[in-house]
C-alpha cells in the first residue's frame, strides 16, 4: 500500500512537469532558430541592412551558443541541471535587450523589417523556455501522445503571441487606425464650417467627406462634422491620396513616403477598413487616379521618376513606366484616365522643347499612342478625359495684349518735321513768324522779305504736304530766327535759348542744322 501511494506521487508529480519540461525545450529549440534566422534577415526594408558584425555576435553568443552549452553541460551534470538553466535564462534575458536596443535604432522611415522582431521574439522564446525548463527540473520527457498534444497546444499559443508581437513591432505600434459606425441621426451641437488640419479634400463618399493630413486621412460626416474613420501614421508623412471608384467599391489609396519608395495604403471608403498595404521602389508621388481595375501612381513636374499601376484590389504592381523620349527623362505635366486609357502630358527637353501626350493601356502600361505639339509659350501641355477619349490644351490662356504706347508728336515746327524722303524732291514750305517771335538783339527790318525758295534756311518737306502752322510765341523756332536775321544782314543772328522744359512736357529731339545755305541778303 504504501508502494501504491509512493508510486501514485511520482505519477500525479511528473504529469505536469513533463509537459513544462517539453514545452520549455520546444520553446528553446524554436528559440536558437528563430535567432538565427533574425539575424539572417534584414533589418531595415530600405537598403537591407543588418546589424554590425560585434552586435552579431554578441546575441549569438548569449543566445544560440551558451544555450547549446548549457544543454551539453545538463545532460552531463544532471544535479544541476537547474542552476545550468537559470544561466541559460539569465543569457537569454540579455540577448534579447540587446536585440530590443538595436531594434530601436532603426529608422522608422527606412521601414522596419524582419530581421530585428524576429531576432527579438527568439530571444524572448528562449528565454521563456529555460525558464519553463527550470520550473520542470531534470528528468524524462512526455512518453504518451496526450502530455505531446498539450504541448503543441501551448507552443502554439506562443508563436500567435509571437506573431502578433512581431506585427505590432513593423506596423501597429505607428498606426492609429478606427473605422467607422452607424451613421449620425441628427446634426447634435457640431455646426459647420468646422476646423480641421487638412491639406487636401480627397473626395465626397456617400455621407462623408475625406481629408488628407500630414498624418494620414479622415472621414467626416456631412450631417454632423464628426469623425467618421481615420487611418493615421506617426512614422511616415503622408504625400497624397486619391478616391478610386474600384471593382469593390470607393477606395480611398493614401501614398505615404519612405525613404527609397511609397507605402500604400488602400481603405474601404465607407468604413474605413485596410484592404492592401504595400511598398513599392518609386520616387514621390503627386496624384492617384483610378482606370478601371487599376490605380496609377505619378508623380510631377521635373524628375517625376515612374508612374505605376497597382492592381486596386490586390495592391499587385501591374506596371511600371518611365516618362523618357529621346534618350533623357521628360517632366510630367498632367494626367487623366479613363476606364481604358491612362493619358501622360509630358514635356522633354533632351532634342529642344517637346510637349506630348502618351497613351498606356490601363491593364498593360503598353503605350498605345503619342501626340506632339509645338508649344511657343512657357504654358504646359494639360490633358482632359471627356468620355472614352481626351482633350489637350496648349499655349496660353487668352489675356490683354500688349500696349506699346508711342508719345505723339508735337507741333508742327520746322524742327520736328520729318526729313524728306530721298525719292522725292525737296520743296521750300516756311511760314515766317513776326517779329515778336524772332530774337531780341536783331533790329526789325524795313524791307520787303524774300520770297520763298529751295534754298531757304527752313527744313524742306514734302510737295504734297501742306505748310506747318506758325509755333506759339513761347516757342520759337529756328527757322524763324534765320529768316529774321536774312532780312537784318548777311550774317546769321544768334539762335534764342529754349524755353525751359517742365515735368508734363513731352521729349522732343534737339533741333538740327540746316544742311542748306542761308539766303543772299536783300539790298536795301
């Protein structure tokens, strides 16, 4: 009887503990691999980059290789087997805060892999794992079946923790993510227009309005102003965002930037719910627009790099396109779709300034055909759907024309009269001014004045055109002067000084010589 109960002890004793023994060596053997592995795999998604080479080997040493030591060691030294394992824990515990520590450092922007979650997860498995092992205490493992499917159960469990840890290290711990409910009943006290941090209206769904942040996108209801959804990020900024009509209904593709591509995010409109989340090699991207099954990605302006069509339901990347003719890159100016046909307004600059329009097939990104147009004006070539087909518009908009405004002439004097035309003969045209025009230093004369001829002081003008009025006593000419001083003596009077010129005059040429001779004097 009292074997009976002495053997009852040991097997009430030993079917728990074997479980604990096996589910810890499971959980350690699984620990060293999934280690291993982490450390294989990058770190960072842009660039796959790994950890230094010390680093390395550090968490090799506390993890995989002193476990393997320890094991080797236990089963020669059975009696201490569990201070052996309370050291491999101990190691464990280290590896994986050097793990966390490292993991840490990586550059959300440049995209957290694999490598360090895992690394971290194997850790943290192997670490449990010794300890579970510990708590079991030397001896045999599960002989039946049963104790076995326990701990499968149990190992198990811990990979999904795992897992999700491993999730929530890449994505979760960035993303703050609702969707949405019923819609409102009534307005309650929210009165429009409200405030809200926005840097474009991404489109209207149904009873909602969606507006991209910098952080990511909202929908608001139209009846109450409330926040419908949101999909934010504290990792990447946001660079744009589109309302695609897909073959599952609104979708609304939010385009964060990374550091050597594009995260795209696709979401139920009306909920709010994630259908895709994929990165792509691209450079900054302007604008989403929708073609059918597919969603195209481009960017703008000078080095726009490639536009790409990602199927919208899947996020699969259907296409790429690089916008080059001639040899070197060309700008995209503008974009627009149908359900058929993505149409790219480009300008090249490699041979001179060329403005094009490229048609891709939506599914393909195969170019199906190209326009060109001689653009005379700095204006871009922008590119319209209408229907099945597409409008193209050049030059610039319609606007005043110039205005060259030209002073008129003044009046007709002798000096401001053109020079005659060398094909036709000169003709005398003076009119004599009185005296009271003329300079104060010559004496009237008495005599009669001269008539007219071709070789009077005055400039000669055209046969046909009618003779100059007299200038106004302010201004007198020179060719007044002249004929007053022919008719005093043979020598030529002095000119009278200018008036002065004020502010609101206009500005007149100085008056030039007569390239003729003076007149003969007139005897008296």
């Amino acid at each position: 009887m009292n074997l009976s109960r002495s053997a009852a002890r040991p097997a009430g004793r030993f079917a728990v503990r074997p479980v604990i023994r096996g589910t810890g060596l499971v959980a350690v053997v699984a620990g060293i691999a999934a280690v291993v592995t982490g450390l294989a795999l990058p770190w960072t998604l842009s660039g796959s980059r790994h950890p230094d080479g010390v680093t390395i080997a550090g968490i090799v040493f506390l993890g995989p290789l002193l476990s393997g030591l320890c094991v080797a060691y236990a089963r020669t030294e059975p009696r201490r087997f569990r201070l052996t394992a309370a050291v491999a824990a101990v190691a464990g515990l280290a590896a994986t805060l050097v793990a966390i520590g490292l993991a840490r450092l990586v550059e959300p922007s440049a995209g957290v892999g694999l490598g360090g979650p895992v690394t971290v997860a194997g850790a943290a498995a192997l670490t449990l794992g010794w300890l579970l092992a510990a708590i079991g205490g030397p001896g045999a493992l599960p002989g039946s079946a049963r104790p076995w499917l326990t701990v499968a159960a149990t190992v198990v469990v811990l990979a999904v923790v795992a897992g999700f840890a491993v999730d929530y290290a890449r994505e979760g711990r960035f993303v703050d993510a609702t969707t949405a409910g019923d819609p409102p009943t009534a307005a309650g006290d929210q009165t429009w227009p409200l405030p809200y941090v926005g840097v474009q209206l991404v489109g209207v769904h149904d009873q909602l309005a969606i507006v991209r942040a910098e952080d990511g996108v909202r929908a608001v209801w139209l009846a109450s102003g409330a926040i419908a959804w949101r999909y934010l990020r504290s990792d990447l900024p946001t660079q744009t965002a589109g309302l695609v009509d897909g073959p599952a209904g609104g979708t609304v593709v939010v385009v964060f930037g990374t550091d050597d591509g594009v995260l795209v995010t696709a979401l139920d409109a009306g909920s709010g719910q994630v259908r895709f989340t994929a990165r792509y090699q691209a450079g900054k991207m302007a604008s989403v627009h929708g073609a059918g099954r597919t969603v195209v990605l481009a960017g703008s302006g000078i080095g726009a790099g490639d536009l790409l069509g990602i199927d919208a339901t899947a996020g699969t990347l259907l296409w790429r396109w690089t916008p080059a003719r001639n040899g070197g890159p060309c700008d995209v100016t503008d974009l627009a779709t149908t359900a058929e046909t993505v149409a790219v307004a480009l300008r090249c600059r490699a041979q001179g300034v060329d403005d094009v329009a490229v048609g891709l097939t939506a599914t393909t990104g195969a170019e199906r055909w190209s326009w060109h147009t001689i653009q005379r004006s700095p204006t871009e070539l922008r590119i319209y759907a209408t229907g099945d087909g597409f409008v193209t518009v050049t030059g610039a908009s319609p606007a005043a024309p110039s205005t060259w405004t030209r002073t008129p002439a003044p009046s007709a004097t002798a000096t401001m009269l053109p020079a005659p035309w060398p094909s036709q003969p000169p003709a005398a045209s003076c009119s004599t001014p009185s005296p009271a025009a003329s300079a104060p230093t010559s004496p009237p004369s008495t005599s009669a004045p001269a008539p007219s001829s071709g070789t009077s002081g005055c400039r000669a003008s055209a046969p046909t055109s009618p003779s100059p009025p007299p200038p106004p006593p302010t201004r007198p000419t020179s060719c007044g002067a002249a004929r007053t001083a022919a008719s005093a003596s043979s020598a030529p009077a002095p000119r009278t000084a200018a008036p002065p010129r004020t502010a609101r005059s206009p500005a007149r040429p100085a008056a030039r010589r007569s390239p003729w001779p003076p007149p003969p004097p007139t005897p008296s």
